[in-house]
C-alpha cells in the first residue's frame, strides 16, 4: 500500500468514527495513537478527498480484507466488517447500524418482489432507523419471532413493522407470544391457520435478517423477562453461548435443547443452513454467539465488527 493510500484509509477510519459512531476528534486521536491535531486535519482531509457525503465513501481497506478473509473460512455468502478499533460497544452499534442497513437496502432496491423474513431486537431495529424512506410496495415484511410481549403488550422491538412501513410494503406478523405460558398453550397457538400461514411466508422468505445474541445474566431475553436467572445459568452450564430468535446453540454450534423449545414459537431455524439468513452482531461480548453461529452454519452471511473478524480468524 502506497503512502497516499495508507492516508486515505486514515482519513476513511477517522471520518467513520467521527460521523457515524459519533465518537469526538479527542477519542478517535486515542484510539488511532495520534495527536488531537492530527485527528482533526484526518476528518477534515476526508472531506476535502470527497469520502464525506451521506456516507463515508470509501471502504476502509483492512475491513474489505477482513471481510473476505472472514467470509472464505467460513464459507459465507456475505460478509461486511466495519472499524471498531479501541471503541466503545455503543460505537460499534452505531457503525453495525448504518453498514447493516446498507446491506439491507441491497435488497430492498430490487424491482422484483421480495420476502424478507425479520428478526427483532435493538440491533436491528437501530438498522431499519437507519434505511431510507423507499417506495417499494411490492416487497414484504413477515416477523419471525412472537410479536406479543410477557406482559402481554406488543413488542419494543417491532422490526419487520418499521422495515415495512420505510418500504410502503405488507407486513406479516407472528401471532404469538416469543415463549408461550405452558405446552399446551403453545399448541394451540402454532396450530392456529394465522399462525401457520405467516411463518410458511417466513420460511419461504427470498432472505431473513436476524441478530445473534449472547446468553448471559443480563442478556436481552434475561432481562426482558423471557428466560429467568436460573434458566440462564443452567444453559451456560450445559454449554449454550449463543441464541437466534430463541433457538440455544453451544460454542460448536450444535443446537441445545431443552424446557424452553416446548414453548419457543418463532419461525424454525436449523444449523448448516441452506437458506440466505444475514446475521447482524458485533463487539466483544457477543464474540462467543458469533464464533458459535458461524461454526454451526447457522447464517450465511454476516455483518460485524473489525475485532470480532480479527478474533474469528485467529480461532
């Protein structure tokens, strides 16, 4: 790499940092171990050099290699890797957002009518914020998870509505709460023909975007009140790191069983895919979900963070 291109992608990572993670000049001249000055000259030069529009229009060169190398071990469809060096996970979020919804609007920008199949939580919902309004009434939105809260009340999360309503197009949802009360609540809910005609359309879907998510104390279903402490700490004890729409899998990928599947009504997944299922997820904490994910094939494709990849080509 030549001198004026190192400086570019310089210029590239410092303006990412500074308009799309929001993070200040003081912060990125840390995290890259420049002066304050420096910094400041990088994102201006960035502008200057035409990257700045609504976009950062230049790919950071390390992340496009990380991308490729990512996706060639793992056998993936699709990957993108945004900066994420020294940055906080809030950052990073920030970045997966508007990368995530760039790849979404891959899709969406297709004439011919299309699926999507959508997960939930605030990772993807930070995406749908971030797509542009389009008119695409021809394409559909269907959930694949439950859209009916503990409590009874409709989600926070409502992704496929969001997504739906930015396109102009239908949206199907899942009649069901994520967990039903008891198994036989759950039968009656999956044999209902509402419920099996959106989540045939789920599974039918042209692609589906869902996020992968850590299982931990304090972890989204933890702290929504889906599954309690105990429940957490006995699948970490048998081995569970990561979860999909609430279907649990160990550090090899291999799918763990157990009292929650009797109540679990989202759309089915399956490990060794043969489906176009994107997974949405980056920092630190969600490594162990995403290395887990990626060996059990649960997704094939895959939009994270520059540490992640680093870390899942070291493994």
């Amino acid at each position: 790499m030549s001198r004026e291109e190192k400086k570019q992608e310089l210029a590239a990572r410092a303006a990412w940092m500074y308009y799309v993670a929001g993070v200040t000049q003081q912060e990125i001249a840390q995290a890259l171990g420049l002066s304050r000055q420096v910094a400041q000259r990088l994102v201006s030069s960035a502008r200057e050099m035409g990257m700045v529009s609504v976009k950062i229009d230049h790919p950071v060169t390390r992340c496009l290699q990380l991308a490729r190398e990512v996706q060639e071990k793992y056998g993936l469809d699709l990957c993108r890797v945004v900066p994420s060096a020294n940055l906080n996970d809030d950052a990073i979020q920030q970045m997966l957002a508007v990368e995530g919804a760039a790849v979404m609007s891959q899709f969406i920008n297709e004439e011919t009518p299309q699926v999507f199949g959508i997960g939930s939580g605030k990772t993807l919902r930070s995406m749908i914020d971030a797509l542009p309004w389009v008119d695409r009434p021809q394409h559909q939105c269907v959930s694949m998870i439950g859209a009916i809260a503990r409590d009874d009340s409709g989600t926070r999360y409502d992704v496929p509505l969001k997504m739906a309503e930015k396109m102009q197009g239908k949206y199907y949802f899942i009649p069901a709460p994520l967990y039903a009360d008891t198994p036989q609540d759950k039968a009656m809910w999956v044999q209902h023909q509402v419920y099996q005609r959106v989540t045939d359309r789920a599974l039918q879907a042209n692609v589906a975007f869902v996020g992968i998510g850590e299982v931990m104390p304090g972890c989204p279903l933890n702290a929504e009140g889906f599954i309690t402490d105990a429940q957490v700490e006995a699948l970490n004890a048998r081995g569970v790191v990561g979860e999909m729409l609430g279907h649990f899998f160990n550090q090899q990928g291999e799918r763990v069983w157990g009292e929650t599947d009797e109540l679990l009504t989202s759309v089915l997944l399956e490990s060794q895919t043969q489906r176009k299922i994107i997974g949405f997820s980056g920092s630190e904490r969600k490594y162990p979900a995403i290395r887990a994910a990626l060996q059990g094939g649960w997704v094939s494709g895959l939009v994270t963070d520059e540490d992640t990849a680093l870390k899942l080509l070291r493994d």
